[in-house]
C-alpha cells in the first residue's frame, strides 16, 4: 500500500510540474507623469500554462478587464446586453460582434450608485483571429437611461482615448510580448525572453 500511494504522488507531482512552464520575462516601466521619463527594467521568472490574455491580465493586471468570449458562432453582426443584478456587480455588459462573429466592442454601462465604472474596450484582430490590440475608451459624457426593471444606469454616449494592449504572437500562438500605452505613450511593455 505504501509503494502505490508512492507512485502516485510521484506521478501526480511529475504530471503537475509538467503542465507548468517557466520563461524570463523582460519588464519595462515608463512613469510619463514625470518631467523626464526614464524607462526602468526588470528581468523576472514566471510560470505558465500558456501566455494568454489571461496570464497577461493576472501577472500584470493589462488589460484589466477581457470579454468572456473573443468569437461566439451564435452572434454574427450583433449587439448584445447581459443584465448583472448581484449588488456587488449591477451592470450592463455589452458585446458587439462582427461579420466573423469576433467580439469587436465590449463593455459595462454601470447603474446608478454603483461603485462600477462605465467602461468601452474595442477589439482588433489579425488575420488568425487572434486579438491583437485591445483599446480602452474613457468615458466623457453618460446619458441616464432606465431599464425594464426600473433600474436606472448610465450609458456611455461619448468617449476619449484612453490606454491600449497591443500584443505579438509566437508561431504557437502564444503572446510573447504585451504593450500598454496610455494616449500614444507607452508604459509598460512585457517580452518574453526564453524558456528555463
């Protein structure tokens, strides 16, 4: 008994680790706030199942909010609202797809006394599908509407640039590099260098 419970936990730690990579990372910093911005660069080690906006999201919080789904077969050339009524949420999601059915817009029209902040994400893709700048557009003016419940909620009737993603994919379709630049300015850029 004691050899089987030993193979297994050998096995599954060897099938654990195996998931998970390891790779450098570069990581540069621009604070534009200052006078003179100075790039400051680090080199860390992360793990990873795959370099997804997942990952990008998780390790360094860019791009802060991503769709549930980049392409939904059922929506072609469509716009669609989904309701969130859980009070710590109360939030109109929007998705707006293309003709491929990608995501090509998203966002949250918050409800009044919501601590949630409208937001607008639009989405562009490459040849493959694959998202490959994601822009944030702040919100500037907001129109008060009421929906079929009675809930009032603000809608985003005009915007101003705000920051963006930019990502480069590996042959594996990997995202090797992210960039966020706040009004053509870039801040943070993430490269990956090689693999441990």
């Amino acid at each position: 008994m004691k050899h089987i419970l030993t193979v297994l936990l050998l096995f599954l730690s060897v099938s654990l680790f195996a998931q998970s990579n390891k790779s450098l990372f570069k990581i540069t910093r621009i604070d534009n706030t200052l006078k003179h911005p100075k790039p400051k660069t680090a080199v860390d080690t992360f793990s990873y199942d795959k370099l997804d906006l997942a990952f990008y999201q998780k390790n360094f919080s860019n791009p802060p909010i991503i769709p549930k789904h980049f392409i939904d077969p059922a929506h072609k050339n469509d716009s669609i609202n989904e309701w969130a009524m859980e009070d710590s949420i109360k939030c109109a999601y929007i998705y707006v797809s293309d003709s491929l059915s990608r995501v090509v817009k998203y966002g949250c029209m918050a409800y009044e006394g919501s601590k949630n902040k409208p937001y607008l994400w639009y989405i562009g893709y490459d040849d493959k599908n694959r998202p490959v700048k994601m822009e944030y557009r702040k919100p500037v003016c907001y129109q008060v509407i009421t929906n079929h419940a009675g809930e009032k909620y603000k809608r985003i009737t005009q915007s101003a640039a705000g920051g963006e993603c930019v990502f480069t994919y590996d042959e594996n379709n990997e995202i090797i590099q992210m960039q966020y630049l706040y009004q053509g300015k870039l801040e943070l850029q993430v490269e990956k260098l090689n693999g441990i």
